[in-house]
C-alpha cells in the first residue's frame, strides 16, 4: 500500500520517472529514440527536432570562425554563413512546422538575402549597431556576392536535413505537407 495520493506530486514525479525508465529501457535494448514521439502531435515531435538542431548548427557555424578548429579552409571561409542559412531554416521550421518544407526554405533564403542587401545601407547609427557582438552575427558587417551562394548552398543543407529528419522522426507520416 502506498502513501502516495492521486495527483499528489509525488505520483506525478513517480510517472515522470516511470516514463524516462521506459524511454531508457527501449533505448536500451536496440529500439530507436523515436519510439516514444508518436505520443506527441507532430507539430510538437517537429519543434524537438528543431530545438535539438537549432543549437547545434549555431555551435557549428561559430566554430567556423575559430581559427584554432580543423575544418578545412574552404569552410572556415564560408562555412559561417552556409550554417547561417541553415540556422535560419531551421528556426522558422521550429515556428511553422505546419508549412509546407519547400516554403519554410524559400523564406528563409530570402530573409537571408534580405540580410546581406541591408549590409549595402551605410548609415552611421546601422554601422554602430553592426559593429557590436550579437548584432554583428545576425546583420554582418559587408555586402559580398558569395554570401549569396553560400545561403543558397545552406538552404538546401537545411532542406536536406529536415526531409531526412522528418523522416526518422515521423516515420510514415506525412511529412512536409
């Protein structure tokens, strides 16, 4: 007999546990991560997905700025800027999972298009506001026409890894709508 109450916090705590003992369970013995998702909606499976990434493709494409990582030069040149394209599709993703996958991607190279033409406004105050930590990640600093192939190349990075990713997590469903 138990001292526990329904709906106490108790119980509920025990749940909670009682779940992450079967999520580790199947893990264990060879099932995939996936198996507990279908008990989420798929807009909420899709924003796990993206909360995972979102962070990763932002310590990725940092990392391409430290001149100390062993990425090859090619990517230490440009590899900033197609993991912010990446980023970007990404992030609306996580906000419009319900949007067709090809959408999610045009908007997000235009924005990023949109991006760098700013960076062709010199004003003082814009330059000023360019010039600190987080602005100048997110506006940059100058106008260069291979920042427009690289956005290009990360929308179909990011294209590809959602169909990939919505793939395995949603498996069977439909995916991009």
């Amino acid at each position: 007999m138990s001292n526990k109450k329904e709906g106490s916090p108790q119980m509920y705590q025990n749940q909670c546990w009682d779940h992450i003992y079967r999520v580790l369970h199947y893990y264990v013995n060879g099932e995939y991560y996936w198996y507990i998702w279908p008990t989420m909606s798929r807009n909420t499976t899709l924003r796990v997905l993206y909360a995972t990434l979102i962070p990763l493709t932002m310590w990725l494409g940092l990392a391409t700025r430290d001149p100390d990582c062993a990425f090859p030069p090619l990517l230490r040149i440009y590899g900033g800027d197609i993991f912010y394209a990446t980023f970007v599709v990404f992030g609306l993703r996580f906000f419009f999972p319900g949007v067709r996958l090809w959408k999610v991607v045009s908007w997000g190279f235009i924005f990023c298009v949109c991006i760098e033409l700013q960076q062709l406004i010199d004003t003082p105050w814009l330059d000023h506001v360019r010039h600190t930590f987080p602005f100048g990640l997110i506006l940059g600093y100058g106008f260069q026409w291979s920042d427009l192939v690289c956005y290009g190349v990360g929308s179909l990075l990011g294209y590809v890894v959602c169909m990939i990713g919505e793939m395995l997590v949603l498996r069977g469903e439909a995916r991009s709508r």
